[in-house]
C-alpha cells in the first residue's frame, strides 16, 4: 500500500473512530481527521512490529483496518484524556 492509501484508510478509520466514541472532540473534525491518519500509521506499524505481520498489499485486508481503527480509537481515547475539557473553560 502507498502513502495515500494509508491516508485514505486513516481517514477512513477516523471516522469510524468518531462513530464509534461520539461525543464532543476537542479538536473538532480537522482534529479527528488528523487522529484517524494518525492512528492508522501507528496501528500498522504496531501491528508490524508487535504481531509481526506483513504489510498487507492491498486496502481491503481486515487485520489492516482493525488495526488502524484501533490505533485511532486509542489515540482518540488518549487525546480527548489529554485535552477534553479545554472547550468548556472559555
């Protein structure tokens, strides 16, 4: 897979994060968007070196989206941790 598809399933897997942990993100969908592509990276890479599986050739490999979902549903977790009641201080 290439750098844009790892974009597009970051993307895609953010939003999959979002559905599945809803509510009010700090840093809205920009924010969210950015933690998908994100987790997505550091999903697979974990999944590569922990799991040690191969990079899959192809977009529609399970274990690749579990692990990207995965990755941005912990970061999302992680972040919203970190920064989920700046919004309601102002």
């Amino acid at each position: 897979m290439g750098i844009v598809s790892w974009l597009v399933l970051g993307l895609i897997a953010g939003v999959i994060a979002k559905v599945l942990l809803p509510g009010r993100d700090p840093g809205g969908l920009v924010g969210t968007t950015l933690i998908g592509i994100v987790g997505s990276f550091i999903g697979g890479w974990l999944s590569v070196k922990i799991l040690d599986r191969p990079i899959p050739k192809d977009i529609f490999d399970l274990s690749t989206w579990v692990a990207a979902v995965a990755g941005a549903l912990v970061l999302l977790i992680a972040y919203r941790l970190l920064f989920g009641n700046s919004r309601d201080r102002r």
